[in-house]
C-alpha cells in the first residue's frame, strides 16, 4: 500500500511504473497490528465477543484497511470500490495515501474505528470510555511504545480504577514494544522484563509478556485467550454479587521487532528492528534499482500467491480466523458506528427561578443533571477533573456516586460521576463513551479545559469526516449521528478572587472558535434561567462541541423562565430593563457577554440613568456567541438586518466581553467598516488574589470603565457638553477612588457591590 | 495566615474582629509542606547542599511564605517589610490573600520558588528541567497526590533517564500522599504500600515510605539522609568513570494526614485526614462562635510562645536548623533568581544561502544550532519530541547526541538533546532550565505544541510577575533576566500532506498571541536566511516567548543576507522583486506571512504580470506577526504612517496568512475603518493526505484564489473591465483545472509547481 500502484499481486517482476510517484505511509508499526487483527478475529470467533480495536498507533492505516479489506468490511461500507477481489484490492493499494483514497492514518473513514489517529497519547482512554455502561464489550486497545511515554496514555493505566465490572465492559490492553519511535529507542524498549512488569503491577495490572518470536502465534493467541478469562472471572464475580476488591485486570506486552519481516537492511543502513523502517523503509524505490529489488524480494517473501487465488480471493485457511458473524467482525460492530441513543428529555422549567430571585447558575446546573440522571441511568455520564465540589455542582450526587472501584470505603461504585484530576482522563472518557452513542458532560474551571485543547482538535476532525466525509467517492454516511461534547466552564476569571492569577485563563473559546464553524458552539447564558435552557438546549443537539460558561456563585435571575426561552432563541437580545425607557434609537450601545461582565454593564446603564439621563443608552446581552461571526460565516450569524437591529447601523457600541479580545476582534472582522465603530474590552491577563469587584477593575471592564467609555462617546457625539462630561468623569473617578479606598481598607468589596441595580 | 488580620500572636483571645473578612487559603497541604521544610533545612545544614524546593501543591503558599518568613528570606528579599520580628510576622499574616499582600498561590513573588504554583502536572518535570548541567544542585520536589494523578507528573517519573550523573545534579522526589483531592480520594491515597513501590520500582526508582506518624520526624531525616547518600554513591560512580547502568535514583514516599495537626471536626464534619480540610477548614470563623473556638483551640496548640519570643524573634533551638550559610537557604539559592548566563554569540551569515538558492529553513538551523551548542556546551539544551529527525534538524546531532541513560547502546549519554515523546516532559524540563538561568530550544510539529498551551500560559504568568512585580509593594526587582522559551514550529499543515487532516493545527499562534504583548513574539521567515536572523535574534533576547514558524523543505531563497537582515529588523518589508516594476501607488495589494503562503502569492504576482501586466501589484511580505497589531499595543506594532506605507491608506489588501484567519483578524481589528478594505485568506481546517498544492487549495489560498480575488479587486477598482477580467477568471480557471487534473492522474503535483517564478 506504502509502495505500489500497479501489479499489486505481483504477478510480473516490479518496475519503476508500478511504483507511486510519492511514497507515503508508515511501514514500521503495521506487523505487529495486523498480528494482532489476526489473533483477535479468531478470539472473536471462538467465543462470539461483542470487541472494538482502538489503534494507539493510528499511523498504521495500510494495516487497519488491509484487514478490513480481507474481512469484507470495506466491502460492506464501501460497496463496489473495496470488493475483496483482485479489482478491489487492486484499488485499495493503488489509491493508498494518494488525493482521492484513504489518507495515511486511520480516521472516521476507517470502519470500526472511534479514534482519530493522530496526535498520540489517548487510545487507552477513549477504549475505557467505549466501555462504560456497556458490559458486554471488551476494547482491545494496542498502546505503541512511543505513544506510551506520553503523559495521558501514563495516566491512563490507572483508568481501570474507574470501571465496576458489574455494570462496565473491559478494557484489555496491548502495550506493543517495538523499541523505537521515528528516530530514537522509546523508553519502554529499554526497560527489562522485571522492570515493566513491577510497573504495571503498581498500577494494578496482571501482566503478560509475549514475546517468543519462533512461536509467536501460540503465545499470543494463548496469551489472549488467559486474558479472556481472566476478564471473565472478574465479571461473573461482580455480577454475582461477589465482588472482587481491587480486581487485577489482565493486559499483555508484547514484543516484535519494529518493521518485522520488512527488508532487513539497505544501503548499508539496517531496517528491521530499527526506527529506520518507521516509515517508507526503501525511499527510492521508484528510482533506485537496488530499492526496488529489495521491495520485489520483501513483498515476494508473503507469498500471496498461497494466500489469494488469482481471482483475488483469500483461500480457505485465510478466510478460517474471521468470525462467521460478520457483524461481530473488528470493522462491523455496530456500536462502533450507529447513531446514538437519545436522552430521556427532563424539561428545565421546574428547576428554574422567578425573575429577580438571586441564583446560582452551578446549582441550579447541578439540580437539573440530578433529575436528567435518574432519567437517564445508563446512557449519562459525567466527568470531572475534581472539582464538582468547588463548582457548586455537588447536587449532583444526590442520587448517584462517584464510580471510583479502588477506594473500598465507596458506597456508589456505579456512580453517573468520575473524578479524576486529569483532564485527558476525562477528555478521553467522554470521546469514548460519545462515540459509541451515549452522551458525557465535562465541567471544568475555565483556566483548565485548555489542557485538553488540542485533543478537543482531533476529536473535531473525527467529527468532521464521519459527518462530512474525506472527500472523493469515500462518503461516510454509514456513521450515524453522535451526542455532542458538552463542557460547562465555570469557576472562570471573574470569580477567581481567592485563587488568583495561576487561576486565570478563558483560551478555550479560542479553540472551539477556531473548530469548522459547522460543529461549534460558544454560549455565555448570564443567569440562572438561561443556563438551564442553554443546557438543555445542548443535550438535544447532536455532532457538536457545546461549550457553555457561567458563574457558580449566586447572581441576579434576569429574566423569567419565559423571557429566557425567548432570549436564548435568539441567541441576544436587548435588556430593555437596563436600558433607557421608550423604544428610541440609542445614542450608544453597551454589550455584556457574560456572567459577570453582564453585570457590569447593568450597573453602568444604572449610574448613567442618574448621571446623564438625557444620554440614550441600549443594553444588549449576546449568549449565543456565534451570531456575532460574519453572515453567513456560521448558521448562527446574524444578518446584517439583525446584527444593526440590535447594535444600530452607526452608533458606538462597546463589548465588554469575558474572554480574550481577540475572540470577538475576529468575530467582529467580518462586520467590515462597522469595525471602527465597534469598542472590545475583556480579559487582558490581569489579577491576583483580591476581591472580585478588584478583578474587574485591573482587567479594565469594571462599570466605572465602562461609564466613562460611555460618557466619553457622549462627548464626542455631541449629546454631552464638554464641560458636562468632565464634570461626569470626575465624579466616577471620585466613585470609583472611594471603592477601591474601600477594598484597600477593609479587603473585601462594598457589602451593597453585587446588589441588582434599581431601574425606574 | 488564612484566618487572622491581627492578634497574630494570640496575645488575647480570638474575637471576630481578628477574623480577615474574607478566609482564602489552602490549609490541607501545608502541615506536609512545612515538616519538609524543615527537614530539608537541618539536611542542608548538615550537608552544606546547594538546593531547591520545587513545591507540587503551590496552593500550599502560606506553609512556604511562614518557612521562608522564619529563614529571613522574605525579609532579605522584601527589606523592611517582612522582618523577623513581630511586626513582620503580623504584616506577614494580616496581609496574605488579600488585596496589596502575597497571594494564595505560589508565585515569582516567592523567594526560591522556580515554578508557578497553579495548573497542577509540572513540578517534576520543572524539577528535572533545573538540575540538568549543574552537578552540585539537587532539587527536592514534593508531588502531591492530586498532582501524582495528572498525566504530565505520570509521564515525569521516568525523567531520571535522562540525567547523567556525571554532568548533572539530581532530583529527589517526595510523592506526599494525604489521601484526598479537592472532595475525593486520591488514586495514590488508595494504593497500597506494595503498589506503591511496584509501581515507582518499576519506574526504576528506589523508593522508601516514611509513614509512622509517631516518629516521624526521626523516619524523615534518616529518610533524606539516606536518600542523600544514594544520589552521591550515584554521582560518585559516573564521575569516576564508573557509571552505573540504570542507577536506582532514590524517593521518597511520604503519609501524613491531610490538614495534619489541624481541627478535627467541626459542624459533625471530619476535617483532619479529609478532604474537607482541603481549603479553610473553619470557614465561619468570623462569625460562628463555635468556629471562633475551635481555631483559638488549634492555634493555641502550636504554642507559638514556646517558638518566639514575646518580639517575635525565633528562639534558639527554632534556628538551629537553618543552614548557617544564609545564602543556601531554601528561599536563598542564587540560582533561583539570579540573571541569566548569556550565550557565546555565533554569527549566522557563515550559515547563509546565496539569494537564489533552494534551501530547507530547517537544516540551515540545523547546522547553525550545531555551532552553538560547540559554543556553548554546558548552557543550551534542546528539547524535542521525537522529531529532530523528521523535522530536519538532524545536523545539530554532528557534534553532540542524545541524552538517554537507560539505552545501554547509547554513546553521547552527556549529549544536548533530549528527545522524549511528550511535550510535557519537554516543556517542563525547559522551564526549569530557564528559570536556572539557562537556554532552551523546543522544535516541534505545529499541530503538536498547542498539546502545552496552558503550561506555556502558567509560565508566562511566572514571567510577567517576576519582571512587572505582583503589584502594591512587593516588586520583584530581586529576580533577574531569564533568557526566552524558543519555540521553532515546522512539519507545518502546509506540509503535512502526508500525514494528513490529524497533523493539521496552527493553533498555538493563538496561544502566543493571547499572552501579555510585552512578553510574546511571533515570526514567519520565509526562508532559510531569514529564519537564520530571526533565531540569532532570539537566542540574544531575554524574558520573551519567541515562536518561529518555518519550513523543513527547499524553498527558494529570497533575500540575500543583507537583504534578510533588513527585511527582518524591519518586521514586514515589500518584496520589490514580485512587485509591478517602478515605484508607484499600487492598485492592490498582496501580502504573504509563512514560507508557502507568500510563495503563492509570489507565483500569484508571476501570473498577474503575465495576465494583467497593467494592474499595479505590490508584494509585501511579513516575518514579526506583532507590526500588525494596533498602534501601541504592542512594541513591535507599526505606526499608522508605517502601515499605510506598506500597504497604501485606501487600497484592498488581500492577507494570504498560514494560521487560523482569527489570528490575523484580531490583530488587524485595530486598524479600525480600515478593516473594510482588508481581506483575510488562511488555514480554514480542511486537509487529508493529498499533494502539497491540493493543501492550498482546499484552504482557499492557493495562487489561483489569489489571482481571482486580485482580479475581483481589480475590476471593482475599475482598473481591468468587466470582460477583461471574466476572460482572465476563466484562463485561471482553466490552468486550475488542468493542474488539479493532473494531480489526481498522476498522483503528483506537476514537476515545475515549486519553481521559482521567473520576473523580469
């Protein structure tokens, strides 16, 4: 696949023309997957097993599509391009990692895979996801030795800690040693047999190493076949009631060389066995006579001649290990590719507020995921990186666990609930568990969900291609539709008062803004009531990433349950409660998008009232980010009608916005010559540990800020007199002075600081 | 220090009003925090050791700031201000965590402290980062349990095989389990004594445990002397040319209670050895007179007045452990705060290409980087994950290798390079060879470096204090320059077509860019004698976050080193060769910013001049990402007569731009009315495993998008007609057809696609 494209069942000596024009794929990882493919199909026909095969190594494609196509599930996905026959094998190779054909690593195209194989480091994590809630699958996860020294994948060993094996299927890993990475030896191909079985026995594994080259079937597939039953035992336990404490489940080492049974050296150079076969191993094989002599030695050496007939069809022995269940077989599992399970709806109205009462958007969070819960008892999970505590959304755990198997004191181990302190645990969790249909929630401080940036990056882009397909003939409409991902940010910069700078950081906007608009959604609900619609809103949705961030500490409800619905439709709104009466065109625009940066905005619309009355004010709220973007650039965007309804056509409007600037600059771009009317303030890295109030002040967005904003554009419009506006802002100086005398003084903030302005 | 705003000596009895209004601080780590502080203290006395207290828990702020008040660190570093007296310890105490006073995290306000005390993940790796060239230095690191579960700390256990004894110092780990995170257990905490030490044996780690409570100050130090005694035997051997192979590194495994010593409940609560001593154990004790009680019990337990007398100085036997030599005090160790050792410059043109030449970027820093690592072999390191290799760099390994201890094979175990699969460990290990004073490089896959975004936030953050001061009074003066994080992105999304849609993430521009403007910088040299320039540039600069975006392949050269010298001290400069000849006002503008988007808009501006040799064209290209932002928000950022001169007051400019177009939107936000006129082509998240040109065009910035938006442009300025420019579209069209025609028969792009176009 790496190198031909022609005479793919050599059935005439190699030339020059039978070789792609760019040779591209990674050779050296593929031996021991296609090993492994092997050995599992005949597990799975032996024993009738419901089994998934998460791929750490993804780069190893050639070997995934390979026996795909051997085991006819190419055929069955992609019905008269990949027939296992000489014609479809012959298309297979030849389109390999060319424009048009499979790329070079494996992806949604890929049948029976839920795991983009791109950056490294998560394959485990994702596999213990697929299998919560799901007791009857076992995920063969194959580890390469180089992904293993990651920092995700080295966390995740502890992660069969979190699955009860009552109501949990299993995870049994395969750490393939083969000693090098793309230019170095790996770490584990150092470590000796001693050394790596005490490390995986720290972890809590029972270890198996298979590594007798000579006969290397017999010790894998007897290796495989102990593990099974070993899994078995733990289950039948559990399931009886009979429990084992701190189960020891089964995983194998094994080792191969790398690029086994490839060329053994050339140009002087040796391959097998070295991270010289990591890739192409004969690089000049279209050019170079001594490559392509070896290239016609190596692939002669498979003799696929005995294995294929000339037609192109495997010969009985072959056909012999795949399971008789074609929908059992590695590629075919439905679980691996159905559309998700719906949740049982839980309408929000009863968990919402009057107007006007003071709410806690976490609480009000942490009810309402209660109820869906026990709505829900299978098919909802939620994951945390421990701090469901301190993000007030403990009413959670009302009515389920934590699921934590190794702390014999637990009294839920079948908990809706994983607290892990690692972020990539949970991300991996929930890739997993949403990719084989269910739906997860993952709350986080703001500062933190950046950990998981660039794996939110690759989750996208499996996304993307299982909905939109990888382009040419490959369409992918054979994967069903997935839940979305669902982060909630809370904890965010505005309220890290007590944790201070370390604690600041909304750059996780950035990332899902920077996602296909297609799939991405940012919402800043600013109270209570809008919360709980975003949310539920979120978990009916599909194929997106929602993130939604809000405040845990208790705020003014805006609006009525009614009024919400309507405002978070639209997706912003005007608050004509803060703004100046009659419905006249403004001399300015205020906007607030945020919890607290809302609030800002409402206290300045109030101390204009009274300072400046004859000053036309409009207060705008944005949840729904996305209608900021440029028409047309998002189905949420806002025409140009709608953006100048809400913002006038030409009036000066300020944001005083949550996030970097730079979010909504970019945003805001596509409004063209409207930019020059158009003020952003926001998180500029600032703060320490001080009060709240102290925290808006430093980052420029406090109401002082944005009253002498205001009183300035007054000025300069001519509504304001100039010696009227001086007179203005040096009262606010004064008010503002005094506050932060205040703070200075007693180290908190005015007790009246965060009461709901009065408005007439 | 959580607790009181006066009566810090217990002169009286509590009363409220002796309660800070606002109770911010971590009380669960700190009984640990201190004991090892005091332990490490008598072990550096005893020892005469140069050595520093990486602290995990950084929450842990007030056991480091009391440690550091009683050794007269804080008051040698904030002079009169934080004596040892009883006036300091009460300014120290009433003013922690409130407005003005030392925040609840550890910070650069903390003498001694080397790392951020917020994300949690990096302390080990920062640890090993610090010792790495300083034989005489041992790093002390405490891990929490909470930490421990992170991937980033379970990847940094195997950090020890990358330190050769002979050249470097040592760090000594001290897992401290207390059982419980913010409102869980702890993995660790569940973990009996036989997993514990399978696990770090496996590791290769000799570990001993020090648990008994009731002895455990005599088990601590026998445990560090011990500990001591190991790491010299170690370090010993190897400097005598006797090197151990895999030498067993001594840790230490430390239990003790959370909240240890503190109340044990209060309200029915547990508070000693729970998590609910995580935080402020009494939260109301400014107003609950139970609460009040309890604490004056706890503090009263510690009888202060045995420990200092009645003016607040320590009594004799307090002092005694303290090393006698002020200056190896924990908080005091010179390398923690001193400047930076400056590189031996080695001048670049020697390295540089003929104007003309076809160059790799890359290579040409690899061998550049070969002669300053011989220039300085003790005081650069480079950092890679796995991809010197692939990424080109391979002739900085001319003169020196890898530094990997555990492969027995290897023959540089002292080399310059560490190549380790994860961007944690390679991070975290650059940060605490910067912070040491020291300079670090870290090449790396685009898509990959956004897997550190928030630790490159966590240190900018450091940075910015230390250099600006945490506000109030406690400049920070006393820390000196660090010399820049170097960050050279390649293998970039434009070059990425054989590894396809997963390698594809320019996102970490994102992440530079939303940091403090003072401290960031962005590059894009277009070729290799540019690139050249702006590394020297950077290795001579200090306290930045330098990122340098290039390509690993030939491209053609532009610039001759003179050239090149001007156009990157001038940030952006007109490239006059692909410009329409004479210097006149232009009709459009075309600006390219990475190597091979301005190579299409230099193929553009060859296909206009041969089409429509009468429309007026102007290259420009841009190497310093910041000349772009607004007016006076950055340094770098050119004056509005500056822009216009580059890109005219009124003319449509079209960006051809590698990253995300968000990047440049933002940054072009502020040109205000401007932004009308400007247009912004970038990477918009589409790719697979296709021909390097199918990569533009799928993100729309291709030459031919380029010459239809020219095109566009100049038909609406009126200087091409209607018809004119709808013949020239269709011959773009046409000659697009054709080439993407030929590159799905052949597989390929065309042969001459890469040459650099011919201008007269």
């Amino acid at each position: 696949m790496i190198f031909l494209r022609d005479n793919t069942l050599l059935e005439r000596p190699l030339r020059f023309e039978d070789i792609k024009p760019r040779l591209l794929g990674h050779w050296g990882t593929c031996p021991g997957l296609i090993l492994l493919h092997a050995h599992l199909s005949l597990l799975i026909r032996n024993h009738d097993l419901d089994m998934i095969y998460v791929i750490g190594p993804g780069h190893g494609a050639p070997a995934a599509l390979a026996c795909l196509w051997l085991e006819r599930s190419l055929e069955n996905f992609y019905p008269g391009e990949y027939g296992v026959n000489r014609e479809g094998l012959g298309r297979l190779i030849a389109r390999f990692a060319v424009p048009g054909g499979f790329p070079s690593h494996i992806n949604a195209e890929t049948p029976g895979a839920i795991h983009e194989g791109g950056e490294l480091g998560y394959a485990l994590a994702v596999s213990f996801g697929a299998v919560m809630d799901k007791p009857d699958v076992i995920v063969a996860c194959v580890v390469g030795d180089g992904e293993a020294e990651t920092g995700a994948t080295a966390a995740a060993w502890h992660a069969h800690k979190f699955i009860d094996p009552r109501e949990s299927g299993a995870v049994l890993p395969i750490l393939h040693v083969n000693g090098f990475k793309i230019s170095e030896r790996t770490i584990f191909g150092t470590m000796d047999d001693k050394e790596l079985v005490a490390l995986f026995s720290g972890y809590g594994w029972l270890v198996c190493i298979v590594d007798d080259l000579e006969h290397i079937d017999e010790q894998l597939y007897s290796a495989l076949e102990w593990a099974l039953a070993e899994i078995h035992t733990i289950q039948q336990a559990a399931r009886e009631e009979k429990p084992i404490l701190k189960p020891r489940w089964p995983m194998i080492v094994l080792k191969t060389p790398k690029g086994w049974t490839g060329p053994k050296e050339i140009d002087g150079k040796i391959l097998e066995g070295s991270f010289t076969s990591h890739q192409v191993p004969l690089p000049k094989a279209n050019s170079d006579k001594a490559h392509l002599t070896a290239l016609q030695e190596w692939l002669s050496s498979y003799r696929i001649h005995e294995l294929l007939d000339p037609e192109g069809h495997p010969v009985p022995i072959v056909a012999h290990i795949l399971p008789q269940n074609e929908t059992k077989r590695l590629g075919r599992l439905r679980l691996t590719h159905e559309s998700y399970t719906p949740l049982n709806e839980v309408p929000w109205h009863p968990f919402s507020f009057p107007k006007g009462a003071d709410a806690s958007s976490m609480k009000a969070v942490g009810n309402y995921l209660d109820a869906v819960f026990q709505a829900n008892p299978h098919t909802i999970r939620l994951f945390s990186p421990d701090e469901l505590e301190s993000n007030k959304l403990s009413s959670i755990l009302t009515h389920t666990g934590r699921n934590f198997q190794w702390d014999e004191h637990s009294f839920a181990k079948d908990g809706r609930v994983i607290e892990v302190l690692s972020e990539h645990l949970c991300q991996g969790f929930m890739e997993g568990y949403t990719l084989t249909g269910r739906t997860g929630i993952f709350p986080s401080y703001e500062a933190f969900l950046g950990i998981v940036s660039t794996m939110v990056v690759q989750y996208g882009k499996f996304v993307k291609i299982a909905k939109q397909g990888g382009g040419g003939s490959r369409r992918t409409r054979w994967r069903g539709d997935l839940h979305s991902l669902n982060y909630i940010e809370t904890s965010t910069w505005t309220r890290q008062e007590h944790n201070g700078f370390s604690h600041q950081n909304p750059g996780f906007v950035g990332t899902v803004l920077s996602m296909k608009a297609e799939f991405a959604r940012v919402y800043f609900p600013p109270d209570a009531n809008t919360f709980l619609y975003t949310l539920h809103h979120c978990l009916e949705s599909n194929n997106l990433v929602n993130l939604l961030i809000g405040s845990k500490h208790p705020a003014p409800t805006y609006l009525s349950p009614e009024e919400a619905s309507l405002h978070c439709s639209r997706g912003a709104g005007i608050f004509y409660f803060a703004s100046s009466p009659g419905d006249v065109v403004p001399n300015i625009v205020l906007v607030g998008i945020g919890t607290e940066l809302t609030f800002e905005v409402i206290a300045a619309a109030s101390l204009l009232h009274t300072l400046v009355p004859h000053l036309r004010i409009r207060v705008v709220n944005v949840v729904d980010l996305m209608r900021l973007s440029a028409e047309g650039s998002h189905s949420h965007s806002l025409t140009l009608g709608e953006f100048e309804e809400l913002f006038t056509a030409d009036k000066p409007v300020l944001f005083n916005y949550h996030g970097y600037v730079s979010d909504l600059q970019a945003l805001l771009f596509g409004r063209r010559e409207g930019v020059g009317r158009m003020w952003v303030r926001g998180y500029r890295e600032e703060g320490s540990t001080t009060t709240p109030f102290e925290m808006m002040v430093v980052n420029g967005v406090s109401r002082f800020d944005v009253v002498k904003w205001a009183i300035k554009r007054g000025v300069e419009g001519g509504v304001l007199g100039e010696g009227e506006g001086g007179r203005v802002l040096n009262q606010i100086e004064r008010k503002e002075q005094s506050v932060r005398g205040f703070i200075r003084e007693h180290g908190k903030d005015p007790d009246d600081m965060y009461d709901m302005p009065k408005f007439e």
